[in-house]
C-alpha cells in the first residue's frame, strides 16, 4: 500500500476509533494492516484504548523517524508496550 495513502488510513482510523467498538475497529485496521479481525482484536489487550493500535502501526510505519526514535515513541506512551509484547508473541 502507497505510504501516503496508508498513512491518511491511519489517521481516519485513529479519529474515529473511540467512537467505534472494538469490532469496527478491527475490520477497519485490518485492511491496512497484514493481520486478521481476530489477531488485532487478541494483540489489542483489556483496558487499553484500541486507537493505540493504529497510532502504535503509524510510528512504526514513519520513515522521517530512526529507530531509535520509534522505540522511545513506544516506550513513552502508555498501551503501546503492551500492545507491542502481544504483538510479539504472534509473530514467535
């Protein structure tokens, strides 16, 4: 998917998605990204805000940031850590 497309995606998902349930969500995210509904509705855990999910897909998509400056992105904002760590163990 074209960069600027995606990233425009991105930002109408995270607009839109505390209005949303965490279903809608899911359909939505996961046409920009490689997962199923299910496996983003598994990664995203309880009592975390789903819009975290797609700005977590935004930081980790920017290409104007290191990667050093994506971890501290991560590390900073609450709901990313552990969105990340079950992210992880889909991918192990």
């Amino acid at each position: 998917m074209d960069t600027i497309i995606m990233k425009k995606s991105l930002n109408d998902i995270i607009e839109t998605a505390s209005q949303e349930s965490l279903s809608d969500f899911c359909n939505k995210a996961s046409k920009v990204v490689r997962l199923t509904n299910e496996e983003i509705a598994e990664i995203i855990p309880d009592g975390i805000e789903h819009k975290r999910f797609a700005e977590l897909i935004q930081i980790v998509n920017d290409t104007s940031a290191s990667n050093q400056e994506k971890a501290d992105k991560i590390r900073n904002v609450a709901g990313y850590a552990e969105i990340v760590a079950n992210l992880l163990t889909k991918l192990i």
